[in-house]
C-alpha cells in the first residue's frame, strides 16, 4: 500500500499577510549567477516564470512581476501582452519598485497550494492571480479579471502596455474615471485604478500607460476587465475574491492522494495540470504557450494552446491516480461531444481540437514578433491537427480504464465510446500514421502507434471485465493479432531493441511503451534490452531526446522531459530502482523557481527549453512519484526515503 499525504492549506491570514512557506525561492538571475548564459542576458528563462489561471485563461509572470503573456478571451485567443515573444514593446504589464529597492532581487512564490502568486522585495510586494471567485472557472470565456493587489512603503513604477492581437492592431489607450480603457476592443477592455494618476506616451503605433504609486498612502488594487463585465460594477472586496481564489485551488488539493515521494512537487504539479483544464467544456491544454523553443534560434517553435486528444487523456490519467477522476469525466464528455459537432466517427478523429472541440484555424505565422530569444518563427494554430495518430485511442482507452478501475462504474456512455474505439482500431491499426511526435515527413508503421492500437482493445477486454460484457472473442482475437504484429516486426534483431517503426533502424524513446503499457513483460529481456538500447543512442547527461533520426524539420532540439520521465518509470519496472531515484532527483530539478516545468531542456546548460508550462512534464513527474512509491512499499524501501 502507497503512503499519501495531506499538504497543509494556507489559512485566510496568510493569505492575506504573505505568510507562506517560500522553500522554493529562489534569486531573480539565477543562471547568470551561475555563469551560465546560452541566451542573451536579459532574456528569462522559460521555466522560472510562474503561472495564474482562471480555468479559461492562462498568464505568465516572470520572477520580477512583469506579466509577458496573456491570451483572452480564451486561453487559444491572441495575446494582449507578448513581451514573452518578443521586447516589451509586443505587450507587458510591469510593477517595480523605486527607490532603496530599485534593482534588487525579488523572491516569488505561491501562496501555499494555490495559484495567488506574490513577488516580494524589501520595500513593495506584489500579489497577482486571475479571478476564480463566484464559479467563474466554469463560465462560459468572455469575462476575465486579473488583479494585482500593491502593498508596501515608498514608490513603486506601473507599466500598462497591452498590445491587442498579438500587437497587428494600433492599441490606443484612453483615460477614464477610476483608470483606463483601451480603445477599439473586440470587447471591453479597462484597467480598474482608483487613485492612480496616468500618463499616456506613444510607441509607434501603440500607447502605453505608466504611473508612479506612493504606497505610503495605502495598498493599491490594479484590476484588469476584460468581457461582459461592467466597469464599476460592485463586486466583493479585494480581499474576499483573493481568499476565494486560494480556497478554489487548495480545497481542490487538499483532497487529492499525495505520494510520500517528492509530496510539494506532486501536488503543484497537479496544480499546473488543473491549471491547464478548460472549465466550461473539459478540454485540458498541452501547455498555455505557443512558440516557445525547442532550441534557442530555431524553428520547431509550435502552438500547443489546444486539446490533444492524447496528452490531455494522460493528463487526466495522472489526476485519477491522486484520487480526482472529474478531470477525466470532464474529458470523455468534451471528447463525445466534439465527435457529435463535428460529425466524426472515432476513427476519423483529429489529434488535437480547440477547447471549445471545434476544428483549429489554419496554421499562420506572427510575422510581428520576433520570438522568444530570437526565435522565429511564432506561430498560432497548428498543422498537426490533419495528421493521421493511432495512439489517441490507446490514450483514451487506457483514462476509461483507470476511471473504472478507480470508481468501480462506468456510465454506458463510456462503455460505448470504448467500444467505437475498438472498432476505430480494427479499421486503422494496419495504416502508417505520422506518429505521436506528428513527424511532418511521410507516414511510417511506428512502434509506438501499434502497442497503443493494442491497448486499446486490450483496456477494453480489462474493462469489460468490470462492467460484465467482456471475453469478447473477436476483441481477443484482435489483440493478439495486433501483438503478434508488433513483435514481429517492431523488434530489430541488428539493433538488438525495438525500433521506431518497422521500415528501419532507428531508435525512438517512445518505443518504452511496449513494455510500460504491458504489450510484453518488464521482465522480458527484449524489453530490458530495448531500455539499454535507447538510454545508450539518446540519453545525454540527465535527459533523453526523443529521437534522432530526420523528421523533415530542419534544426535541433533539446532532450525530452516526459521521455525522461518513461525512462526512470521503465527503470523502474526492470528493477532499478537506485538509478531511477537518482534520475528523479535530477528531473525534479528542471522545476522552476515555482515548481514549474517546461517541454524539454538544454542537456547541457540545464535551462529550460518549449512551450510552458508543459502537461506532458508534469504528468511524467506525476507518475514516477507514484510508481517510486509504489516499489519502494513493494520492494521493502521506506517510501520517505526515495
């Protein structure tokens, strides 16, 4: 049996005071410190910046304040501030302070288990997060409320730019009573100021709005609307939406089945995938980015602020197996509907919709930032979506079969869609397929697509089993065709592994699937054998590239942290459990100053590298702390010492 823990919640007056457990914190320019800079210096690095979300929307805050991404309407919808893609004239909303503080280092952290974010230095501190009070994570996107409480002694400099679509429309900013209003908005956009003086300056075709505070007059409340809210409105105090707000995410936390590995980061983690849910329809996003690199100055920058069907049922997965199976019924339902809209049936599905389950617009470039550390191209929407990917059946079938094996009942509605999969599978799974890393060359028999294909129908046999209508013969039958398949054709005995697919050679780490979703035996030597071939052709230092071999993309890209992850768990299954601790450790290193972890990393720099924050990393680090747990309760280790 598994030890769990219960992390203690913040109470209202810590919340309130800023008393919180600030473990984490770590210095504002920790790689120059360092003397590692790959990048230019004044660039942050992707994984130190933090994180709020109202459930619809997403922003990115870096260690000192400066709000440099923020999408609305909908967390997929062009930004407002973009600084993150670009300079701060692409859209920012800074707060420093002035004076005796001017210049120095700041500390940022959550306050306890929640996403109210506070960034302190001696004389200023500053509390951010988006509105979650009175249900608005379920409400339809269109209202968003993001507030910045200012609090401190001495003067503190605001920056209000905000750049509408992506800054391709002139932003003009005007000044009203009680604070500002931007001009020509697809819908209302002001920033609530009471007391603060602005002034007004042009940049080219954009305005920015900037005001000095004197917080020895008093703590100051900056509150962005954007939507169907009216300006002036009544609304709670401050201090009653903020507590709400901490109470959403630590009620949510507070009753999830925590591991004794690694407890604070499991829970953020957990936290950051909530984070990437889409209230109003279910849908859980890959990361809340688009175009942040896989290599600094190249290309593979790609936008992942959509719903892959694959890495939002591991999602999912990952918050089943820490006791909260709502993410996973919230999924199904966004998937049954997004086959009823688009008229589909599942074997025609798409790898990836909007959060709303609609078809993405066609894949376009920014031409009007210039990227993150100079790297172009910035992109919105997603080509991805017209690629043929077997393993999203696999994924799904494997959540339905968690949430039953959790639960104990499945609702028939469930029941159907697995079997419409099982079908999906029987038309499809002799197809070449692009692929679950969607390689933008020709199709390929891929390794990984057929042990998923075969997953899906050996979930529905296990799952059958629960609700009593399995032993299908013909399911059975197709299973172990599938199986038969994959082992005769996947296995390469010149390479002495499992190969990425059956036309070739190389070495792809997905292939670890084979033997972590149960195709073969852990203790099969040809999986053993598979774990050592790709450790030796694609581990480097602490990380593991998802592949080598050309995909039609020219440039490189750094190692792969959910491939890190499926590393340490096959590690774990072959039992070796002192190499797969110490490759844990390292992994829980790449979190940021917050606990936040991004697509991939540097191998050797260690910085971080892709869009952020990352589901696919957190839900990885997710289940190598359970399965930790799991074998050092089996294997006789104390849990508290992994």
């Amino acid at each position: 049996m598994v030890t769990h823990t219960k992390l203690p919640l913040p109470t209202p007056t810590a919340i309130a005071s800023g008393t919180v457990n600030r473990s984490r914190e770590r210095p504002v320019e920790r790689l120059e410190e360092s003397g590692v800079v790959p990048i230019e210096s004044h660039t942050v690095p992707i994984e130190d910046h933090s994180v709020l979300s109202d459930q619809r929307s997403a922003a990115l805050v870096t260690p000192n304040a400066r709000i440099t991404w923020l999408c609305v309407p909908r967390i997929d919808s062009p930004a407002i501030f973009a600084e993150l893609l670009d300079c701060p004239e692409a859209g920012r909303f800074s707060i420093e302070p002035l004076g005796d503080s001017a210049g120095t280092r700041p500390t940022q952290a959550y306050v306890g288990n929640t996403l109210v974010l506070q960034t302190s230095w001696p004389t200023l501190c500053v509390t951010d997060y988006l509105d979650c009070s009175d249900g608005q994570p379920h409400e339809t996107a269109g209202r968003t409320r993001l507030i910045r409480h200012i609090e401190g002694t001495g003067q503190a400099r605001v920056v209000f730019a905000p750049r509408l679509d992506f800054g391709r429309l002139q932003t003009q900013i005007k000044i009203r009573d009680g604070g500002l209003e931007v001009a020509d908005a697809a819908d209302l956009l002001v920033l609530e100021s009471a007391g603060v003086d602005w002034s007004i300056e042009d940049h080219g075709v954009h305005q920015t709005a900037a005001a000095e505070i004197d917080l020895d007059q008093g703590p100051v409340t900056l509150e962005m609307l954007y939507g169907a809210t009216s300006p002036g409105a009544i609304r709670p105090p401050e201090l009653e939406r903020r507590e709400q707000t901490a109470r959403y995410w630590s009620d949510w936390g507070g009753r999830l089945q925590i591991p004794d590995v690694e407890p604070e980061s499991v829970l953020r983690s957990a936290l950051t995938l909530k984070a990437l849910c889409y209230g109003p329809t279910g849908a859980i996003l890959a990361a809340a980015t688009t175009s942040l690199p896989e290599f600094i100055g190249g290309v593979r920058n790609w936008d992942y602020r959509y719903c892959w069907i694959r890495d939002a049922a591991m999602s999912a997965g990952a918050l089943t197996r820490l006791g909260s199976t709502s993410e996973a019924l919230d999924l199904l339902d966004w998937l049954l509907a997004v086959i009823a809209t688009n008229d589909v049936n599942p074997d025609q599905l798409s790898p990836l919709y909007t959060v709303e389950g609609q078809a993405l617009p066609p894949e376009e470039t920014i031409e009007e930032l210039a990227g993150y550390a100079d790297s172009r191209p910035v992109r919105a929407g997603n080509a991805a979506c017209r690629q043929l990917q077997l393993d999203v059946f696999g994924s799904v079938a494997e959540l339905i079969h968690q949430v039953v094996s959790a639960d104990g009942a499945l609702p028939i509605k469930y029941w159907q869609l697995l079997e419409d999969l099982v079908e999906a599978v029987g038309q499809r799974w002799m197809e070449p397929d692009q692929g679950m890393w969607e390689i933008r060359s020709a199709p390929r028999h891929h390794t990984h697509s057929k042990v998923m294909c075969w997953l899906t129908v050996d979930r529905a046999v296990a799952t059958g089993a629960h609700v009593g209508d399995g032993g299908r013969a013909h399911w059975i039958e197709l299973r172990e065709r599938i199986r038969d398949d994959v082992l005769a054709n996947g296995w390469n005995d010149q390479v002495g592994a499992f190969t990425t697919a059956y036309d070739g050679t190389d070495l792809d780490a997905s292939v670890l699937a084979i033997g972590l979703f149960g195709l073969i035996e852990p203790d099969d030597p040809r999986f053993a054998a598979t774990v050592a071939a790709v450790e030796k052709s694609l581990r480097h230092n602490e990380t593991l590239y998802r592949y080598k071999h050309e995909d039609g993309i020219s440039g490189a890209e750094g190692g792969f942290n959910l491939m890190t992850s499926w590393l340490i768990d096959a590690k774990i299954a072959i039992g070796d459990l002192d190499e797969a601790r110490a490759l844990f450790e390292s992994y829980i290193a790449l979190a940021g100053p917050t606990g936040l972890i991004p697509e991939e990393v540097d191998p050797i720099t260690r910085q971080g590298l892709g869009n952020h924050p990352q589901a696919y990393s957190h839900l990885g680090l997710i289940n190598n702390a359970c399965n930790l747990a799991q074998a050092g309760t089996t294997a006789g280790h104390p849990s508290k010492d992994l």
